[in-house]
C-alpha cells in the first residue's frame, strides 16, 4: 500500500523565526522612540510606523493571511480599512468642532454671553 499524502501547505519553521526577530527589532525600535525622547509629530509618527509594521507582520505571517486566498485577506483589510477611514474622518471632525468653540465660546463675549441691561 502507499503512504497517504498530507495535503496542505508547508511553512518553513526559518520564517517564523525571522518574523520574531524582526518583531524584536521593531519593539526594540518603538522603545527607542521613548528612551531618545523623541517629541512632537515625529514620535507618534514613528509609534504608529512600527504599530503598524508589527501588526502587518502579525497578522501576515502568524495568521496565515499571506497564504490565504483574496476573499479572505479581503475580509479581514477591508474593515480594517473602512475603521480607518472613519476614524480619520472622526478626528478631523474633533478638530473642526474644538475650533469652532475656541473661535466662539472661548474667544471672549460671543453669542453665548449676555449683558446687563443699563441702569438709568
């Protein structure tokens, strides 16, 4: 009799331990950012590159998105995506709404103080 052949994919056991390496890297890079006291848009910019990187690996490798099919990596990116998008739109919406009460609750009398009326 022959063997049954196992199908199914083989990963090589080296990718993974190159994506732990690399994850140690980038952890090891997003400490950085704290411990050199990095400030102001470059800090968080660098913090979500690495999140990000990190996360993309993660979710590649570990939960086998990049040997899946399209439909499924399309299930899982897409979203994603859309949360992103929104997220985005939400905060610009926080910004236009907290200019909006400098510019007429905080920027002195507006339309919200009244006055006493006169003495005669």
């Amino acid at each position: 009799m022959s063997e049954a052949k196992v199908e199914g994919q083989q990963h090589p056991i080296a990718v993974y331990f190159w994506v732990w390496g690399l994850l140690f890297v980038l952890s090891t890079l997003s400490y950085m950012v704290d411990y050199l006291q990095f400030q102001g848009l470059l800090r968080w910019s660098l913090i979500l590159l690495f999140m990000f990187l990190k996360a993309g690996f993660i979710v590649a490798v570990f939960m086998h998105l990049y040997y899946e099919r399209l439909a499924m990596a399309c299930a899982i990116l897409i979203p994603t995506g859309a949360l992103m998008v929104l997220i985005g739109l939400m905060s610009a919406e926080a910004g236009y709404t907290n200019f909006t009460r400098d510019v007429y609750l905080d920027g002195g009398p507006g339309i919200m103080v009244m006055e006493e009326p006169m003495k005669k």
